[in-house]
C-alpha cells in the first residue's frame, strides 16, 4: 500500500525566481499566480532561497523607516526598481524537500526546520522542479470517509493482504476506523493494525477482529486479544 509522496502533492512546474528579480516584479508574480511565495534560484535552477509576501512586507517596512519622506508605490516596492531584489528579501538558505519523500517526512522537516513552505528538488540535479505548501500537505488528511473506506478494503485488505469484504467489514466515521471480521492468525492482527494507520485520513483504528487460532488444534476460532 504506496504512502502519498511529495511528489504527488506539489505544485508543478516548479516556478522560481533569479537572484536579481526586482521585488516589485515578485511581488506581482504572486498575485498572477494567486500564490504567497515562491523559491528564488541560481543560474543552475538551484533553490537558494525563499521569497513570501510576509518577506515583502517586512522589507518594505525597513524601507519606510529607513527613509519616510521617499515615494512609495500603493503595494510595495515599485518606485525602487533594481535596488531591491529577490536576493534581499528572501528568507536563506532554501530547506528543500525530494519529490520521492512521504508526507510525513515533509511535515517533519517543516516542523523541525519551522518554514511553511518546501521547495522540492531533483534527486540528482537538486534543481527545482516543484513547490509544497502546508496547505498541501493537509489536502491528505482532508478526505472523505468513503475514500478513506475505499482504500483501506481495496488496497489494504484486499489488494495488499488478500482478505475480502465477507471476511472484515470496514467502517469509517470522521476518520475513524472500525475493523470487524475474522482473519486467519493472529500473525495478521499488528499488520492490519499497521497498514489501516498507514492511510492518509485515518485517525483512529479500532480493531474487533477476531482469528483463527490454529495453534489450537481442534479450536475453530477465538477472539484474538488486543494489540
């Protein structure tokens, strides 16, 4: 059962700015975009930075201060053409993420590092080829409980473990899971457990399976005990 990547959940093409882009042009490629930042990179396409609207605005604020009876365009920097540019505002260096990393491995290292943002770059080039937003990020666990059923009785059970619908029912409701059924051996019962908690959506596993507990001869089945 394939984990969501990084890869399937960033924005592409991965769109970024040179190191000499004027901030007042950054600043109206995030409203043509509708998006809140964007990556700053080398000549080589590397990432080497970040530029949000929060950096704009602080950077403005030190312009302001720094000279208060300069003219100053309604939305930011556009009377200072080339004097302000990416370079200067932009949060350094670029933590990056790989496009074959799990969800969860990016939401670490957002957590760890404290950035909202990843640029994601080629396993071998380390060029840019996309972006990833904690909005993103929480599109996984935004899901319906019948998508969530789906892949958990399709995937999980049936397609990764054999076992059909006649022999564990799966229910969902608000995230959370309930297991019913019988599998063959209490073998079974941690990977099932494992593999449900593994599904983007899931919140909480309650498992009632029951086994057959053919350590038992003559013993048709039995009540497998918990974890």
């Amino acid at each position: 059962m394939p984990y969501r990547t990084v890869g399937e959940l960033m924005a592409t093409p991965g769109l970024g700015v040179p190191r000499s882009t004027a901030a007042d042009e950054v600043s109206g490629l995030l409203d043509e975009h509708a998006i809140s930042a964007v990556p700053v990179v080398d000549d080589g396409g590397s990432p080497v930075g970040v530029v949000s609207r929060g950096d704009l605005h602080k950077r403005l604020r030190r312009v302001r201060s720094a000279d208060e009876s300069g003219p100053y365009a309604p939305h930011g920097l556009g009377r200072r053409p080339g004097v302000i540019t990416a370079d200067d505002v932009m949060t350094s260096p670029a933590v990056t993420a790989r496009p074959g990393w799990t969800v969860s491995q990016a939401a670490r290292t957002m957590d760890r590092r404290r950035v909202k943002r990843l640029p994601v770059v080629d396993e071998v080039t380390d060029k840019l080829v996309g972006f990833l937003s904690r909005g993103d990020l929480l599109r996984v666990f935004v899901r319906t409980d019948p998508a969530v059923r789906q892949e958990i009785a399709g995937d999980v059970l049936k397609g990764t473990l054999g076992i059909g619908p006649t022999q564990v029912t799966v229910t969902v409701s608000e995230g959370r899971v309930t297991l019913q059924g019988i599998v063959e051996s209490r073998s079974l019962l941690p990977v099932v457990d494992r593999l449900t908690r593994g599904v983007d959506g899931v919140v909480d596993v309650r498992n009632h399976l029951a086994c057959l507990d053919d350590a038992s001869p003559g013993v048709t089945s039995a009540a497998c005990p918990p974890g």
